[in-house]
C-alpha cells in the first residue's frame, strides 16, 4: 500500500460501479448542483482538471489505466476507467470486496484499513471518499452559516461500513459531528405513515476538523472548503461523542423498523438518537452511560402513534377505518373555536388538550400544526409543511375572529383528529405512563429497544 493506491481505493470504494465489462469500470461523483457546468462552469472546468491531471496520472501509474469522463446535466461526473481492469479487481478481491454494482451499498473496508499503517495512508485513503461522496453544498451546516460541514453521502443500508469510516475518522483525531442513519427513526420521527424514509446516511464532520486533520486530492474540493469556512466568523472543534450532551425529541415508532434491507443488529429496534445506533453496533466511543440515562423515562420519547401526520380528507379516513384501534372509536365531534385554541397555547404553550390525568393529552404545538394545515391555502403550504403555523393561524383569525375547526375526539387516547378544507391530520396523545410498558431490551442487546403494538387494553388501564 501507498498513498496514490490509498487515495484510489478510496475513490473507487466511495463512487466505484462495476458492471459485466472486463475493460471497464466507471466512478460516480454526485456532485449535483455543486459540480453543475450550468451552475459554475469554472468550476466545472477544474473538477475537469483534476480529473485528468490527478486522477488519470494517478490511475496510469498504479493500475495502467487511461481515465475519460462525462457529465450529466444535474451534474454527476462519471469518470470512465478503460483497459485490463484485472489488477484494480484483484485487489479490491484481496481485500475482501466483490466487483459488482455500486460497491459503498455492500463493502466491508475492515481488510482495507488493516493496511492503511500510518496517518498519511489513511488520510489519503479518506480523501478518496471525499473527493466523490463528500458534500460541501452550502446547505450542509449546522443550523447557521457559523458551523460549516462536510457530509460524506452514502446510499443503501451498509451501517457497518458507516461505523467503520467513523472509527477509521476518530483514529486520525478527526471526530464526527453527527451521523445521519439511514433508518426511520432517523429520516421521519415524526409519522409512521410516511414510506420515503429511506434517504440514505450523511456522516457530518464539522469542515474546521476535517481541514485539520482530513485531506483533499481535487483542488476544487480544498477550495470550496475554505470559501466555505470564511463564512464563519470563528473556528470550531467537534467534542467527541463520549463527553458530548445528548439532546433527545420523541420519536413514533415506525413500521420500517422491522425492514428486511436492515441489518439483522438494528432491525426491529427502535431508536431515541443517533448515538443510539453506536451503543447497539458496539462502538467504543458511544455514550453508554447518556443513553442509558434515558431510558428512565421512555414512555416520553417514544409514541406508539403518529406524532402528527398530514394529508387529504380521503386518506385519513382511510388510515383511520383500515386500523381497528383507531376505527372502532367513538369520536365526540366538536367545532372547536381556533381563538380558544390560540388563547390555552399562549396561556401555556406546552398544554395538553383533552387528557385524562395532567400527564397526558394532545400537545398544543401540534395541534396548531394540524389546524394551520387544514385551514392553510395551497400557497401557505410548501407541499403538507404551513408556511410558518402561528403566523397561517393568525392571519385567518384576523379575517375571521368566529373561526372554528372540526376536531374528532376519540373516547380512549388514540390521535386526535382534526379535519377541513379537503384535508386532515392525526395527532397522537403524550401518555408516557401507558407508552413505557410497551418497551422491553433485547435479551441479545442490552441497548436495543423493542417496542410492542399498543392495544385497547393498555389504554383502557391508562390513569
């Protein structure tokens, strides 16, 4: 192993696809709008250059390759690997890697690493990636633009390789800010009812930490990080994951948690946090002791129902008749007048509506979320999201002070639901006490948590 073969390696594992050719294979770089010939053609032109000057030398030298490219309009670069591809293959088989498809949904880089003996190799082998699955598109920050990221993009359901490159990162001080999982309980937290969850996985590493320490083979790449650090007014270093603060939001529990394309460790369990997935992988530095702490008050963070879902009239009733929990409800039908509701929220804007004890009910916050959505025209939406809710709420009232909404509510603590306008919405009740005793661990994982369908009973025994 040497640096140019690290640093191909880790090209051809990041966006490496291998089809039935014997004298060709092709590298992906998606680079979308960022490498866009229509959205910077100066750009574009050097992400040529580095092709051919760096990437072609590199793969002559090592492999006795000629290098050409193609771009799409969205702008993806395919670079194009041509000639007897039987030493790139044979070590890719040595290493423990099958030559077919897109390698990065199913390589295992465990053999790779054992190689990569020093530093250099390893931030050569990770430039690799970086040059092809490493986003830095302005919109990868967090929050603001004073906290610049770069976001390793990895598609499929590989969490093992996910977890591999985090630790191959912490062995050369470059600690991740944050991980993405490609599961549900990451990508929808909020609606089990929502199917395109699987968005694939963002490893997200404060751009600060990765100039210190990672590396860049495409000029274009180190260039459009410092363009993106001078946005920032300081400079940043991420905590590692054993000491950080671990802030957690409850969670519905999906259908797609028992997906078959998920690993046999994660699937079936439900998950409060990223970290969460590391303590159930094992990985040494995930935060055992803060995310056992909160498992003292499950019945919080996890809700067996949707938290709020949205969408037509006609679907709504559809998931409420096609349930028998939900169908086999009387529902006490009220028009509800949206100043009262407006008037407890700004009394106590973590108020429940309609609960039985002080502990339980219907939380304010998304009960306006939903009326917002019913009573919202088409250009207060951006699809099913009220442009701004409070403000969607207050604008109608000011039109009509007598507004009301039809809100359905259920004899037992199954969602709320809340209808008008040709459109509906489902807001699951807070019942903490009921929703713990749904949750048991794995007899094999003391850390994954396994999460039982509610039934009429357990809300029937509810306080």
């Amino acid at each position: 192993m040497d640096t140019d073969k690290a640093y191909l390696l880790g090209l051809i594992i990041g966006g490496g696809v291998f089809g039935n050719a014997e004298d060709v294979f092709s590298i992906r770089l998606p680079y979308k709008k960022w490498g866009s010939y229509l959205a910077n053609p100066q750009r574009a032109g050097e992400i040529a250059g580095d092709i051919l000057r760096k990437v072609g030398q590199m793969f002559r030298a090592v492999y006795n390759l000629s290098v050409q490219y193609e771009t799409t309009p969205g702008g993806t670069w395919i670079i194009l690997c041509e000639g007897d591809t039987i030493l790139v293959k044979n070590d890719l088989v040595h290493y423990g890697i099958v030559c077919e498809g897109e390698l990065r949904g199913n390589v295992d880089i465990s053999q790779v690493v054992l190689d990569l003996v020093d530093d250099n190799l390893k931030r050569r082998f990770i430039a690799g990636l970086a040059d092809t699955i490493g986003s830095m598109a302005k919109s990868q920050r967090r929050f603001t633009d004073e906290h610049q990221i770069i976001s390793f993009e990895i598609k499929g359901y590989n969490f093992k390789f996910v977890c591999d490159l985090c630790r191959l990162l912490y062995s050369i001080n470059c600690v991740p800010d944050q991980i993405n999982w490609n599961h549900p309980n990451i990508h929808c937290t909020n609606d089990p009812y929502y199917a395109q969850w699987n968005k694939g996985f963002k490893l997200r590493i404060l751009l600060d930490q990765y100039a210190q320490f990672g590396a860049f083979a495409f000029r274009t790449k180190a260039e459009t990080s410092n363009e993106n650090r001078r946005l920032q007014r300081g400079t940043h270093e991420a905590e590692i994951c054993e000491t950080r603060e671990i802030h957690i939001t409850p969670s519905t529990v999906h259908p797609a948690e028992n997906d078959i394309r998920l690993p046999e460790v994660i699937r079936g369990g439900h998950y409060i946090h990223f970290r969460h997935f590391c303590a159930v992988m094992g990985c040494e530095h995930a935060p055992y002791c803060k995310i056992r702490e909160q498992f003292s008050h499950l019945g919080e963070l996890i809700n067996p129902f949707p938290i709020l879902h949205k969408d037509n009239y006609l679907q709504i009733e559809e998931i409420v008749q096609s349930d028998p929990l939900l169908a086999e409800r009387d529902y006490d039908i009220e028009n509800v007048s949206v100043a009262s509701l407006m008037e407890t929220y700004n009394d106590n804007r973590n108020a429940l509506l309609y609960g039985i004890s002080d502990n339980n009910g219907y939380p304010m916050s998304e009960v306006l979320q939903a009326v917002a959505y019913v009573l919202a025209n088409d250009e207060e939406l951006a699809g099913k999201r009220p442009k701004g809710y409070i403000q969607i709420i207050e604008r109608h009232l000011s039109n009509n002070e007598n507004l009301c909404v039809e809100i359905r509510k259920p004899d037992l603590l199954t969602p709320l639901v809340i209808v008008g306008n040709g459109r509906g919405a489902l807001i699951g009740a807070k019942n903490p006490e009921v929703y713990e005793r749904l949750v048991t661990t794995s007899p094999e994982n003391e850390y994954k948590l396994l999460v039982r369908q509610i039934t009429e009973e357990d809300l029937q025994n509810a306080n």
